[in-house]
C-alpha cells in the first residue's frame, strides 16, 4: 500500500513539474537598444521588411522603436515620419480588420502633424492618413 501511494505522490509531482500543453512561457522583455544611427537604420530596415510582408503588428513595434532612435538622435523630421508609418500600419490593420481601433493612429498622426520640422512628402501623407481615420474616429 505504502508503495502505491508513493507512486501516486510521485506521478502528482511529476505532472505538476511539467507545464500544461498549450501554455506559453512568459517572453523576457526587449533589450532596449542605445541610440546611434546604426540602430535606428537597422530598425526601418526591419520595419519595411515587416511591412512587405504583411506583419503590420511587427512592423508598428518597429516603427515605434525608430520613433524612439529617431527622438534620441535629435531628429524630429525622421520623429514625424515614424509617427505617420506607425499610424499607417493601424491602417492597414484596420483596412483588414474593421474591429481595429483607429484612435492610436488618430493620436499618432496629430502629434506628427505638430512637428514643425516634417517635410513637405511627410506632411502629405500625414494629411492622407488623417482623412482616412477621420471616417471612423469621431472626436
């Protein structure tokens, strides 16, 4: 008997100790890269990688993190620019999802429209991007 329940023991053990199909690990967070130009080439780079692809989810985290390269490296023009591909990529999220809310892309776009600095390419596009958001997010 005493054999029976120590097999029992060791088999509940044993099944706690392996985890439940299906669950995932939790993933260690992104190491944050420093600024430098190299980074933030290396970062659009990935980014339009992602966006020929069709990863727009992937392709937004980028452009956030060139966002990010761009503002550190003291650069609003290429801040604006980031902005207006990290919208886009809402859009075009949305464009195959209609249940995508447009409201970070909103927020997005206006910020870049108040960078005085973006180019004239830049502030054309933000206005294309613009007009497309507002038919869905009313203010």
């Amino acid at each position: 008997m005493k054999k029976i329940v120590r097999l029992v023991l060791a088999l509940v053990f044993a099944a706690a100790a392996v985890p439940v199909l299906g669950q995932e690990r939790p993933q260690a967070a992104p190491a944050v890269s420093a600024i430098s130009f190299d980074n933030w080439l290396a970062v659009k780079t990935k980014a339009e990688q992602y966006t020929r692809d069709g990863k727009f989810v992937e392709a937004l985290q980028c452009y956030f993190e060139y966002t990010r390269q761009a503002q550190g490296l003291g650069r609003p023009d290429l801040v604006a620019w980031g902005k207006n591909n990290a919208a886009y990529m809402i859009v075009r999220r949305h464009m195959l999802d209609a249940t995508v809310d447009l409201a970070p892309a909103k927020k997005l776009l206006e910020e870049a429209m108040d960078i005085a600095q973006a180019s004239e390419e830049c502030k054309k596009c933000l206005e294309m991007n613009l007009e497309y958001v507002n038919q869905y997010v009313k203010r």
